[in-house]
C-alpha cells in the first residue's frame, strides 16, 4: 500500500495490527482478568466455623440497644478453617443458598473482587447456590432491580476497578416505606442473605436491614468500603478490628502518582505552585498518605490544624491575666500566613515553586468555618422542617438567602433567646467573599452533610494567601534568593565590580548561596534611589542593564496551577493489597452468611502484618453505633475514624515536614512512588500509615520510644 493510493478503510480496519491496537481488552487488562489473588490459610480448608471472641470490648450506646434489639449483643466473631465438620454443620454449610449483593455510595476499587471471593466460595460450597446483583444501589433493593450474577460475567471484571459490574447508587434505605419494599424484594427473590458494601453509612443501614429482616430470616452483612479511609475499627480499649476500609491504597497512590508529577513538574519548570486538593471530607486519611508517597513541599491535615495552640496568643493572655479563646484552633486567616512563610522561605533560596497538599474537607477542621457550618446547617434543617418547601427551593439566589439571614439576625436582637444567628455573626458573614457564602449555603448531601467537594477549598485559601504574598512583596519581605555565583557571573560579564555593589542591594550580601534584595527596594524607582544614595549612579543616569537584570529576577511572580484528585483514584484498577483484600473480604462474608451471622461487619484484622498473618473477622456493628447530628436531628450512625494527631505515621509526617519543605540551597525532597503496577511487584505492600502505625502496637518506633509512640501504645492502636 503506498501513500498515493485510496485506503481501503474496511480492508484496514480488519488487518491484525489495527485490531490489536484498537481492542478493548489490554495486556494489562488480560493479566489482571487472570489473576487469582491469594486465600487466607482458613480458606483454604474445606470448612469454616465461627468463634465468638470476649477479647473486645465495647460501650453500647443506649439507643442503639433500643433501636437494634436483635443484634447489639453481637460479638466479634473469628473465622477458623476445618477441615471436617459434623452431618449437620456440613448440611447447612453447603446448603444452596440465594445472596443478594449491592454497591452503596461512590465506588472504591476492589469492589468487584468483594462479589468475586463471595461468588467463588458459595459455588465452592454449592455449585447450585445464586449470587443476585442489585443494580444501581439500594434503588435496585427497593425496585427489584436484579441480574443473577454468573461465571463469565464476573469473570470479566475480575481485579478492575470502579463498581461497573452492578453499578452503584446514594440511595438510603431509611424510611418506613422503603424498608417494606427492601423487606418485598428479598422475600420475592428467596433470598436467605443481603451483603450490602459501602461506608459509615451503608454499615449503618446494614445494622438497621439487619434488625428488620432479623425475623424473616434474612441474614445481612456489612462490608467496609470508601476510599477516604475513615472507616477504622477499634474496640473501647483501642484494639484494632479493621485497619483500614478497601480502596484507600489504591487510591492514595493514583493520587500520589499524579502529584509526584506534579512534583517533577513544578522544579522542571520553575515557576509554578501546584495546589493540589484531594478527597477527604471528613477526615485527612488520604492527604496524609500522600504526603508519605510524594514528600510534597506542604501538606495540611486538617486534624492538626483542629489541634493548633497559638502560643504567643496565650502567653499574651497569660502576661495580662486574661483567657484568649482565639489562640485554640486554627483560624483561616493565621493558616494563610503559615502558607505564606514556607512560600517565602522557598523564595529566598531561589525556589519560587512547589506543591501544596490540600484534604477537601480542611475547612471543617477551621474553627470560625465549622461554627458557620453547624449554625447553618441547623437553620437550614429547621427551615426544611417548618415549611412545606426547602430552603434552596424558596430562596433560590445567593441574595435571598442573605436576606434571610439577615432577618434572622434582626429578631436575635428583639428576641434574646434566639441566639441561632445573631448580629455578629451576620457581620461576620458579610466578610466572606460572595463565592464562599454561596459555597456555605449550597445544598447539603442526602445525609445533611455539607458538600465539601464542591467548595473551592484551593480557592478560599489561596485567595487569602495571594493577598498576604501581595502585602510581604510591598513590604519588601517576599523576595527570590540570587545566587552568589550566578551575581558575581553577571556583573563581572557587563564589566561591573560585583563587590561594589553587593552590600547596596542585598541584605546578606557575602554570606550565603543566595543573595536577597533588600526590603527597602521595591521598585526600579527605589533601586535607584539606592544606588544615587549609595554613590554608585548619577541623578538621571540609566541603571546598568546588568544590576537591573539582577533586581528584576528577584521580584517574585506567584502562579498557581490548582487540581482536585477524587474522581480519578474511585475508578483506578485496585493496587495487589487492595484485589487481594477485597478477594479475602467477600470469602469473609461467605463464611459468616453460612455459619448464620447477621448484622455483621466482614473485616479482615492483621493488615499490616505478613499476608499469612492476616485474621478474617465478623464485627458487630450495632455495638459501634452512637448518637450523632444529621440534618437537624440526633441519629445513630457507625462513627468515622479521623487521623489521629499521636499516631505514629502524623508524627513522622510532622517531623519531616521541614526538610521536605526544603526552604535550603540545594534539591527538593521530593519522592517518586511509582505507578501502580500489576503485572510487576509493587512500589510496597501496603499503605505507608499501616506500616508506620503498626510500629507503636510492636514496639519498634526507632529503637527508643518517645513521647508520642508510648501514648499510642497506651491506647491500644496498631
């Protein structure tokens, strides 16, 4: 075929290297397909049986006890091999049985092998038994949306990620009506068990499916899922349960690959700050664990930022015997100034770059936002409660909310006891720029949770420290490091005595790698006025081009280039710990919908230990319920994990945050974690936080424990 002649695109398109570039399935994808992740020791036997545990401990809330009768005596369950069992617990193991399972909430990769390792051990057990995928979330339970699940349909999505198989949906099971309906449709398939795979509140509604079907019969298991890693589950003496939900390694080290470019990026180029949001609204899990990938210049954890003290605030207080309740906890405008200073500092060794790392959710941990959000919240639950339409629906424009507001603060001051929102606050909220306010009173979620995701969070902050960075330039104090050499190069090139004019125009002229202007010299005009004061220019004579050179290149110009990672890591195909893990996880639930569990949590204990350590569990998720605020009003819910700020893995953040902020002469530290591979052994075995946090629980924190590992200990953490 030459270039002169008509393609044949039909001839073209069947020819084999045209097909094998454009076929779907990848080499990668193929591998993948094939893989068979590894059984735990007590999967391997022909049996399982479950061993009530009296190791764990747990303070039962009492609503929970009320409200979930059935199950708040559950206890943690260990999963233990046989490999014979008695006539009658072989027939009821192997019995045929009818699964019904369901994705709930966004996707986390390793789903689709929870189903896989469910799927293989009930046709182990059974080759007649029936897995049924419930389409679309809990709205395929509540509308009979099912497919029965088979070999070759599961066989191809084995190990990929996202939830594409059945998909997923946000949809809740929490009213009456659609508890009946749940209740029809599992009475109308026959199913003998319900596996519902989500996060804090999908196990929540697991507890309450469990509770209401107790009678019918129908077993309902738990599965922890959700990328942001704030499922962890300890008892009240801090015993870990599970170490962590699937998804959150994958996902950290997407992001943490990206970033890492951005990284390579940034002091490639030179010239650009990469403000890098990423998921985690309510906690900092994920930030953290990809400030261990990257070594990122900064990285804020929110937890650390709830915890800040402001020490010159309280000494002042002190000195003149009075409380400062303003020096506890983190303020938006003092975060901007600690932004600021690393930004400055990186400057005046001649880095005018760098990465920032920023949890979606960091305002939350902002005290003058959180009051906000709560006050707001409240107002707008209250209004929705009140009023036959809702808040968004009567005041659909940023300024009939404000009126709103406004009038609210009116009647504070007519009506003392109404303290919801009062005049100061009304000012207060007036402050904040338009796009803020509109961002504090958007929407909130199906659970009455403040959408942090969609609140430019970069924005809000980087606003702040663009204006400050403004304020130090004018002030003279934010200012690009010269290096000595590159100075002494330039002037001596134009035919100009370097040491002549050093001590004019640096501050620390003869001392150091890098040289800065000093503050007085703002400006061309005030250069000049610098050197005719100096003796060294006469009054209207042009500045030598070579010392004009040298003030230009020092006067900093701050550009950011913003990203958000979330959606990309959700859909990334699972890291090998995270197929393995799911794999084991849907063995797991098997294992405790034929022993007869419900109300269960499957979980898996060990993670941060040696493959062949790891402890398949049942957790009793009533037990782990308590009271808390949704959309107004007090609801039992499975509580969130945050970081803890005395675990090992933040301490070890905390301390290397100077050194990777590298405000020095010199290479950044930054670090390459490598993409996820499958094929290939991975970068490590497991999330960085788990190993670091396994260190206090074995003693092994550095040779000699400090402070901060020894309280770890004390509570019991891995």
């Amino acid at each position: 075929m030459t270039g002169t002649e008509p393609l044949n695109l039909e001839e073209l398109l069947k020819h084999p290297v045209v097909e094998k570039a454009t076929d779907n399935p990848s080499a990668e994808l193929l591998a993948r397909r094939s893989y068979i992740p590894p059984a735990c020791d007590v999967f391997t036997k022909r049996f399982t049986a479950l061993k009530d545990s009296r190791a764990f401990r747990f303070e039962v809330d009492n609503e929970a006890r009320q409200q979930l009768p059935h199950i708040i005596d559950n206890k943690v369950q260990m999963i233990e091999g046989r490999d014979a069992a008695d006539e009658s617990s072989a027939a009821s193991y192997c019995k045929a049985r009818r699964i019904g399972i369901v994705f709930s909430g966004g996707p986390a990769p390793g789903g689709h092998n929870v189903i896989a390792g469910l799927y293989d051990a009930a046709k182990k057990a059974n080759p007649d038994s029936e897995i049924y995928g419930f389409l679309v979330g809990p709205d395929g339970i509540i509308e009979n949306e099912a497919i029965a699940l088979t070999d070759e349909f599961i066989s191809a999505y084995r190990n990929l990620g996202g939830f594409t198989m059945i998909k997923t949906g946000r949809t809740k099971i929490d009213s009456p009506e659609k508890m009946a309906l749940a209740r029809e449709t599992c009475k109308k398939l026959n199913l003998d068990a319900l596996v519902i795979v989500g996060g804090d509140d999908s196990n929540t509604n697991a507890a309450f499916l469990a509770q209401e079907m107790y009678r019918d019969g129908v077993q309902v298991i738990g599965v922890p899922k959700t990328i942001d890693g704030d499922i962890q589950v300890r008892d009240a003496d801090g015993k870990v349960l599970c170490a962590m939900s699937f998804g959150f390694h994958t996902a950290a080290r997407a992001f943490a690959g990206s970033i890492s470019n951005l990284c390579t990026d940034s002091s490639s180029d030179v010239k650009y700050w990469h403000i890098c949001k990423v998921m985690g609204r309510v906690a900092s899990h994920l930030a953290l664990e990809v400030a261990l990938q990257t070594h990122a210049n900064m990285t804020l954890i929110g937890e650390d930022l709830a915890d800040y003290v402001d020490q010159k605030r309280l000494a002042k207080a002190q000195e003149e015997n009075s409380i400062d309740y303003h020096a506890y906890g983190m303020t938006l405008r003092h975060l901007s100034r600690v932004i600021c200073d690393g930004i400055v500092r990186r400057a005046a060794v001649g880095k005018n770059y760098g990465v920032i790392v920023i949890p979606e959710g960091v305002l939350e941990f902002i005290n003058e936002i959180q009051v906000f959000i709560i006050k707001l919240n409240a107002i707008i639950a209250e209004y929705n409660q009140t009023h036959d339409n809702d808040f968004h629906t009567d005041f659909p424009l940023l300024e009939d909310k404000l009126e709103y507001l406004r009038r609210l603060a009116r009647r504070s001051g007519e009506d003392k006891s109404f303290t919801i929102w009062n005049m100061r606050d009304d000012g207060l909220f007036d402050d904040i720029p338009s796009f803020f306010q509109e961002g504090l009173l958007m929407e909130r979620d199906s659970h009455g949770n403040f959408p942090f995701s969609q609140v430019e969070t970069d924005k809000v902050i980087m606003g702040l420290v663009q204006d400050y960075l403004n304020i130090l330039k004018e002030k003279g104090e934010y200012k690009i490091g010269i290096a000595q050499a590159y100075y002494r190069k330039t002037l001596e090139k134009a035919g100009l005595d370097p040491e002549r004019y050093g001590p004019v125009l640096f501050a620390n002229y003869g001392g150091r790698d890098y040289l800065l202007v000093k503050p007085a010299i703002i400006s061309v005009k005030t250069l000049r006025q610098a050197l005719e004061t100096a003796g060294l220019l006469e009054e209207n004579a042009k500045i030598p081009a070579a010392i004009e050179k040298i003030y230009k290149k020092s006067v900093p110009s701050f550009k950011t280039q913003i990203h958000f990672y979330g959606y990309d890591g959700r859909g990334n195909d699972p890291t090998r710990f995270d197929c393995t893990y799911t794999y084991n996880l849907g063995l797991a639930v098997f294992s405790l919908v034929a022993n007869g569990a419900t109300g269960q949590m499957a979980a898996i204990r060990n993670l941060e230990k040696d493959f062949s350590e790891w402890q398949p569990i049942g957790i009793p998720i009533a037990p782990l319920m308590h009271l808390e605020e949704r959309k107004g009003r007090l609801t039992l819910v499975l509580e969130k994990s945050i970081v803890d700020v005395n675990s090992v893995a933040f301490q070890v953040v905390k301390s290397l945050r100077e050194k990777w902020l590298a405000a020095t002469p010199g290479e950044d530290s930054y670090r390459r974690p490598g993409p996820i591979r499958f094929t290939g052994k991975s970068v490590e075995e497991r999330p960085i936080t788990l190993e670091l946090n396994a260190l206090a629980a074995r003693g092994q924190s550095g040779g000699r424990r400090g402070p901060a590992a020894s309280k770890i200990r004390s509570r019991g953490q891995p």
